[in-house]
C-alpha cells in the first residue's frame, strides 16, 4: 500500500484494507502529497503514545 519513501513521512502507521492512518510531524508535507484525499486531525496523546511505541508497525 505505501512505498518506503512515503512511510518514512510518518512516525507511525496503521494500515487496513480500506487506507491507512498514520501520525506524522510534518503536516504541511503530507497535504502537498496528498491534496484532498487526505483528512488530518490534532493527534491526542493517546494516539502520540501509541505510535511512537508501534512505530512503523502494521495494527
């Protein structure tokens, strides 16, 4: 589903069979890649927690 590069955008990423979520430190980046077939939300800590834990790890 994501290529290497890409996946290196984000801190962590969980994918299923419909997209993908993911938490990244560069929005601005991702809405350029992206344009509107992206929706971005303000991460809670829970979520930051979660990922830096998982890390680029498939749920």
């Amino acid at each position: 589903m994501i290529d290497r590069d890409l996946r290196s955008e984000f801190v962590g990423i969980r994918e299923n069979k419909y997209g993908f979520e993911a938490l990244t430190n560069n929005v601005q980046k991702i809405k350029s890649i992206f344009d509107r077939e992206v929706v971005i939300e303000k991460a809670t800590l829970e979520d930051i927690m979660l990922y830096t834990v998982r890390g680029n790890k498939s749920a």
